[in-house]
C-alpha cells in the first residue's frame, strides 16, 4: 500500500485510478495524516438476475407523473 498526500494525488490522479484499477490500494494523506483510500472496485462473481423482485413489486400507473407540489417543494427544500 502506498501512501501519497493530497496535492500530489490531485496532480496524478488518472495515473493513481488506473494503478487502483489493477489491484493497488492507495492511501491519501493531508499533512502526514491519512484521509482516504484508493482502491479497486469489486467485481461481481455472476450476473444479477433480472426476475430477482418479480411478483413482489407492483409499479403503479401513476409512477412516472409530475410529484404534487409539497413533495416537488420537500425535494427542492422550500418546505415549510
């Protein structure tokens, strides 16, 4: 594992993924202290199947139509 601080892991973070991509953790650090770790994704082992929720879930007509407006304002945060 490798430890680089932050401005050096700003100035060559492609070149710090692709290293993460094959394998590689990498600490960042700020001032000597560490912050993050770089690592690679996990891979799935077997595809998800497609049915895993069928019969379960019922989509209602109504799924894709416009929110009423105290719950459009509740995302937006103008709730009161």
């Amino acid at each position: 594992m490798d430890t680089v601080n932050l401005y050096d892991a700003k100035t060559n973070l492609s070149n710090l993924v692709e290293r993460a991509a094959r394998g590689e953790e990498i600490v960042i650090a700020k001032a000597g202290r560490p912050l993050a770790r770089l690592v690679p994704l996990g891979r799935r082992t077997e595809p998800r199947p497609l049915d895993l929720l069928a019969g379960e879930v019922i989509v209602g007509p109504d799924f894709d139509d416009p929110l009423p407006d105290d719950i459009l304002d509740a995302f937006e945060g103008k709730s009161a």
